[in-house]
C-alpha cells in the first residue's frame, strides 16, 4: 500500500482519549513499543520546559504512563536544571512507570515517593522554589475527578508561584500555562509534538480499534449484547443463514432470519415468509420485526426483484446493513445505515466506477458516503461516513470465496447493535479479514465462508 499517497486522509485537529488509545494501540500491533513513545513524549517535554531557562524544576508524575513520560522529561533535563520528581508511589503503577522509576534512581536528580496527603503536604517548600512545575499526574486515561494524594499536588501546584507545563493533557483541576501534546491534541491551545507514531496506525483499522466495542456487564441480559433480523433469501437460500450465523458470532444475543427459504440451524431464529421470494406481501410483518430489531440487515440472497420491498423496508430501520442486491438505485435509506458494496455494487448503487489508485478511491467513496456510512470491499477495504476514511489491510485473496460477504454483513450488523455506524464498519472488515486469515492458514484456498464463523469471534474478543 502507498502509504504516502494517503497522507490526506489522516485526521487533524482535537482526538478523544479513546481515539489515542486506539492509535496507541495499533503503533503496538506496528512494532513501536511503549518504551519507544515513553521517551520520544519525554525528549519532547524537556525540550519545551528548556525554552524556559528554570532552575528549579519539580515534576509531578501519576502511576501511569503520563507519569512515565515526565520521569524521561526528568532524566532529560538532570543536567540543566534542579530537578526533584514527586511521583505517586503505588502498587498499580504501570510497568513502563516502575521501569523508569528504576532509571531515575541512577540519575542526577532527587525522588520523592507519596503515597498519602502527608507526604505531599511535607513536600510543600518543592513546590514554593520551583519556577517550573511539570504536570504529569494524570493523561488521556484518567477517569473522574483525581483522588488524593493528586488532589493535594494540584492544590500545591496551584498556589505555587511556578509556570506549570503540562504533558499531553492537564489534570483535571490543574492550571497550565503550556501543554505539550503527544500527536495530536487532546484540548484547544496545545502544543503538538510528534512521537514516531506510524502513520498506518491511524489511517488504518487494527487492533487498537477493539478497544471501542464496549463489552458487556456480568449483569447483562439476553438482548443487551443486541438483536439483529436478516432479511433475505428467496433466489439464493444460504447468504442469510451466513449472515445470521456471523451475527451471532460477533455477539448479538438474538437473531432473526426473515426469509422465503428454510433455515435449518437451530440457533436462529426462522420467521417464514410464505412464496418464493420477499414482496411487499410481506412487509407488515417485516415492518413489526424491523420495529423489534436493534439492527437490519438486508439484501443477503434475496435478489433483484425485491428491491422496492427493501426500499420500503428501509424507512422502518432504525439502524440497518445493506449488501448484496439491496444495493441497487434508489438506495434504500434507514434512520441509521452502512451500505457494504464490493466494487461492481458500488457502481450499481452510485453510477460512478472505481479508480485503481487507492488513495483516489478513498476520495470517492468519501464523496460517496452520504445517506449513509460505506464499507467498500477490496483487497485493501475503504470505509467512510462522508468526512472520514480508513483502510483496512486485513484479509487475503482465499477470502475471494463466495460467502464471506455475508459473513461480514452479519458481523457488521452485531457491532452496529453496540457501537456507531464508522465504528462498527471498521472493525467488522478488521475482524472478518483476521478470521479469514487465521483461517486460510488451514484451508489456503479450500476456505469456505462457513470457516469463518469460529474465527469471527476468536478475532474479535480474544486478541492478544
């Protein structure tokens, strides 16, 4: 893949601490560790605070990696400045925190352990003689108001005379005077530093994407994990039994498969439509079931002559997943709606025919992606909701096989139940693209689509 050629489609402006979980993530999956982004943030923050000339530097560092990054600030800085490091001393610091921890005690430069409010409050005349005072007690993962002992260091840091920088994000309750942010910025008014983050960890769907799917609560009940009808069937009696079967895998708790054809698998559920294919016959029926549904998905198996049912159908959805034939002009319209095109559908549904260059396809189906988000299919999958565009690389060409398309618009259907339409649509082609592979391992080209329901979910809640 042309990666620079794509460098258009990479987001600007601020990104929420989930959105950097997930680029943080795949830069792992990427080969960039921890350790890596650790001490480029840290040589960034140093460089910022030595714009200032101090000579008395106190660096307050959290038992996160926030922390961490304000402890290789400070083995930076030994040599320019006094540096003394309060940091939160407790038994869930980060590995990568303990680590550098370890370091600092080789370093020229004074560590100050707390665990209490007492041992801050001793720490008092720190905070009064220090003319910069670095924040680095709580980052992008930090949830609800801080708890002692950071309370008491924001109090300190507060009163104290000193210029405060803060690394990446400033605790809540915090003032700042600079913040120095890691890629992109988290707030309005930082200051970006780049930290070696691959641009494909952001321009493509990964691992790091999963860390969105919320899971569900030892508490949860049948139906919370979400309730997906497939409408389809008449001409071709498989694809809606696939992609009700990769609903299912994915994590909807109940499935319904409305279709003119049997349906033999006993975990879903079969509502019978009497004839030979879906008509408008059907649709008060159909309209009850899409009323039920937390998400449609349509047009698997069910041919050509029932698009003007789907198109009637699709004004009762509250959310749904258009493929196969349901794919056709006029394009049928939910309250909420992914279209999961391969190439030749796209034309069909748009009258506008794909360019090669990747790069200019995300153009298109950006440009595309009105009435609803697109999950183009290809070797290289594009994906957007009009504003948006990623890429997902996962998959291989055994996955050319008839049948895997509905498998991925039953597993885009169950995240659709949990999560936004872009959202679920990335990670569905990531999910359906590892199966595959792990898959095609075993079976190289003699993969069936059936193949994939086991590895659906293996791929998408277990990764490593």
């Amino acid at each position: 893949m042309d990666l620079p050629d794509l460098t258009r489609f990479r987001q600007t402006g601020i990104i929420s601490p989930a959105a950097m979980r997930v680029v943080e993530r795949n830069a792992r999956s990427l080969g960039v560790a921890d350790a890596q982004m650790m001490e480029a943030a840290g040589k960034a923050l140093a460089d910022a605070v030595i714009r200032y000339s101090p000579r008395n530097v106190l660096v307050l560092c959290g038992k996160g990696n926030n922390g961490g990054d304000g402890m290789v600030a400070a083995r930076y800085l030994q040599h320019a400045a006094d540096v003394h490091v309060c940091y939160h001393d407790d038994p869930l610091m980060s590995p990568q925190t303990c680590a550098q921890v370890r370091v600092l005690r080789s370093c020229r430069l004074t560590c100050h352990p707390v665990r209490c409010v007492g041992d801050v409050d001793a720490l008092a005349p720190l905070f009064t003689e220090a003319d910069l005072i670095l924040d680095a007690l709580l980052g992008t993962g930090s949830l609800g108001d801080p708890r002692e002992p950071i309370r008491s260091a924001i109090r300190l840091a507060n009163q104290a005379a000193a210029r405060v920088v803060a690394a990446d994000l400033p605790t809540p309750g915090m003032r700042a005077d600079l913040i120095v942010a890691f890629h992109r910025p988290k707030c309005d008014g930082a200051e970006v530093v780049e930290i070696g983050i691959p641009f494909e960890a952001e321009c493509c769907v990964g691992p790091g994407d999963l860390t969105l799917l919320p899971r569900l609560k030892p508490s949860a009940r049948k139906g919370e994990g979400g309730r997906v009808l497939v409408v389809g069937g008449g001409p071709y009696h498989g694809a809606p039994v696939l992609a009700g079967l990769a609903a299912l895998r994915a994590g909807a708790d109940l499935v319904r498969v409305a279709s003119p054809a049997a349906v033999p698998p006993v975990d879903l559920i079969h509502e019978h439509l009497p004839g030979e294919r879906v008509g408008d016959q059907h649709l008060e029926l159909l309209t009850g079931l899409a009323e039920w549904a937390d998400v449609v998905v349509c047009g698997n198996g069910i041919g050509r002559l029932s698009h003007s049912t789907v198109t009637s159908l699709a004004t009762s959805c509250k959310r749904a997943v258009f493929d196969a034939d349901a794919l056709r002009r006029p394009l049928p319209v939910a309250d909420e709606t992914i279209y999961t095109p391969h190439a030749g559908e796209f034309t069909r549904m748009t009258g506008i025919d794909l360019p090669l260059q990747l790069s200019k396809r995300g153009d298109v189906v950006r440009d595309a992606a009105g009435p609803g988000c697109i999950l183009l299919k290809g070797q290289v999958d594009v994906i957007s909701d009009g504003v948006r565009v990623r890429f997902n690389t996962a998959g291989c060409p055994a996955m050319a096989v008839g049948g895997t398309g509905d498998i991925l618009a039953g597993v885009t259907g169950a995240l659709f139940c949990r999560l936004p339409a872009f959202e679920a649509s990335c990670i569905a082609a990531f999910v359906t693209g590892v199966a595959g592979t792990e898959v095609a391992a075993r079976f190289g080209e003699g993969l069936l689509a059936s193949d994939l329901l086991t590895a659906v979910p293996h791929a998408l809640y277990f990764e490593e």
